[in-house]
C-alpha cells in the first residue's frame, strides 16, 4: 500500500519589520555623541543661553537658542534647519559656560551646521553653508586652506568700498609673501582623503 508523501509547505515569509525611524531629536543627540555635555532633553528651558548669547539680544538670530531646542524637542525639523541662529553663532561659548543644566549648545550649534550642510536643506541666501562647502572641497583638492578660494564665497555680498578693500589687503599679502600665489599640497593626500570620509559624509563634494 503506497503512502503519501508529506510534502513540507514553504513557510509564510515573515513580515519586514516595522520601521522605527529615529526621531529629531535622536538625530541631533547622536551628533553630539562626542560632547562633554549632558542631551538637550534635561534643557529646562531657562533662557540663560538666549540672555548669554550677545548675537541673539542683539536681534540677528530668527530663533533663540533656547527656542531652537525647544523645536527640536517638539520635532519641528523643518523649521530649525531653515533657521539661522547656528550660522549666525558667534562660537564665544558663554552659553555653554552658564547653562545650568550642562548642555554644550555651542556644539550644539555646530552640529546643526553640519547636519544642514550634510542634508542640504539649509536656508537660502546665507554665506555660512557656502562657505562650509567650498571648504571641504578645497581641503579635499590639496589638504590645506587656500584663502583666495575661500574670499569670493563672501565677498561679493560686501559693498564696492569694502570689496576694493579686501583686494587691495590681499594683494598686499601676496606682495609681501604671506599669501601664497598656488595653494600648496600635504603629502600623503589619498590617506588624508580617507580620514576626511569617515568624518564628513561628503557625497558628491569631491
């Protein structure tokens, strides 16, 4: 008497997992991994940075930094990378220095910087991300900063005085030999590139 044979069913394939995308403010304490400070989420909201802080009293930042972390907190991202206050951060430290909760905002502020610059979804108009760019990309060429790379990225937004007067510094520079006419080139230039990628995530920058 034959039997039959019990053909195993392929199993179910079992479901993706569920996305768990991390949150902005996840995000942004993972950029300050490296900090000495405590995370933004202990920030009671004090004020004390945005009191310190002498380019937000004096009206030039479109947020506070402490609105700015009160956003991050929220998940606002669209509104703090479009934000001004951390190119506009003058980097004196006072805000970190007196934070009473021990939040490093001044690094904060940079990894802002970076984390727009990385997304590109900085605010238009500014000199900072054009800035940042054009520096990594020149440090990329020849492992150095060359500052008649770095001049025009901000120079043109001078009026004609103050443009004549950062030519004519320049070239007195160049004359007296502390500016040099080529940008010159570290050695071992590759193994520099390398370093640079494991930091900047530098896309199509090169």
């Amino acid at each position: 008497m034959s039997t039959a044979t019990a053909v195993a069913e392929p199993a179910a394939p079992s479901a993706a997992p569920p996305e768990n995308p991390m949150s902005f403010v996840e995000e942004i304490n993972h950029l300050l991994y490296a900090s000495k400070g405590n995370p933004i989420n202990t920030c009671i909201q004090c004020g004390t940075c945005s009191a310190t802080c002498p380019v937000a009293s004096g009206g030039f930042m479109d947020n506070s930094p402490r609105r700015i972390i009160a956003l991050i907190r929220a998940g606002f991202k669209e509104q703090v990378l479009k934000a001004n206050t951390f190119w506009y951060c003058a980097s004196c430290y006072q805000c970190t220095v007196r934070c009473p909760r021990n939040i490093d905002i001044a690094e904060l502020m940079y990894g802002l910087k970076r984390y727009t610059v990385w997304k590109t979804e900085h605010q238009e108009g500014l000199i900072g991300p054009v800035f940042s760019e054009t520096f990594v990309k020149m440090i990329l060429r020849t492992g150095r900063s060359y500052e008649p790379v770095l001049a025009p990225t901000y120079m043109f937004t001078y009026g004609l005085p103050e443009m004549i007067q950062e030519a004519t510094m320049g070239t007195a520079l160049m004359l007296k030999g502390r500016l040099p006419l080529l940008p010159a080139r570290i050695k071992r230039l590759d193994n520099f590139k390398r370093m640079i990628k494991h930091i900047i995530p530098l896309g199509d920058k090169e």
